[in-house]
C-alpha cells in the first residue's frame, strides 16, 4: 500500500487497537476508509478536468484555425471579385468607346459624308 510489508502494517495495527481501543477501532478504520475514497474520487475529478480542459484547448484552436481559413478565403474573393469587376468595368468602357466609335464613325465625319462614302459620291448632294 505505502511501501510497508505485512509485519509492519501488523505492527501499526496492534498499537492502533492498544492505544485506541476494540470500540473506537472499527469506526476509525471506517472513517481512514472514507477518507481515502474521497481522495480517490477527488483525484479522479481532477485528471477528468484536465483532459476536458486540454479537450477544450484543442477545440478552441481548431475553431480558431478553421476562422483563420475562412477569412483568408473570404479575402481572397473579395479581391478576386473586385479584380473581376474592374476588368468588366474597364471591358464595359471599351464596348462603350467601340459602340459610339461605331454610330459616330470614329471621327467627326458629318452624317452627310457618311452616307456620300456609302453611295460613292464624292461631292456634296446638291439640294434640287
């Protein structure tokens, strides 16, 4: 038990029941028992909290690991996204430039000599 052979705690036990009694004996060794329960118990408490507590530590650095990846994710399409939208915004303006390019002609050419190229004359249309 506490490193004592039998002759020892043979030893013990016969001073107990000198010095205390055959009374008071059984009702000490029953209260040494409790006490030695409750400290079992009590130790076994204590180990279950330090696992759960280490439990507790671990799942705490996941979920803080698991945030960690989600935000950098998060980052990264939002940059993506905003990268995107200024290729559109930048393709938008040149489909803009190109569509006007086209109802204008691309120059400051006149109506008049837009269409005087399109039918082949090379003088103005003289009014009649």
């Amino acid at each position: 038990m506490f490193g004592m052979g039998m002759p020892e705690i043979i030893l013990i036990l016969a001073i107990a029941l000198i010095v205390l009694g055959p009374k008071k004996l059984p009702e000490i060794a029953k209260s040494l028992g409790r006490g030695i329960a409750e400290f079992r118990r009590a130790t076994q408490e204590f180990k279950e909290n330090l696992e759960v507590d280490n439990d507790l530590k671990e799942a705490r650095d996941t979920i803080r690991e698991v945030k960690e990846d989600l935000e950098d994710t998060v980052r990264k399409s939002m940059t993506e996204n905003t990268a995107d939208q200024k290729v559109d915004a930048a393709s938008e303006d040149e489909l803009e430039h190109t569509s006007e390019e086209n109802v204008t002609g691309g120059s400051e050419d006149s109506v008049e000599d837009k269409s005087r190229q399109e039918t082949g004359l090379k003088e103005p249309a003289k009014d009649v």
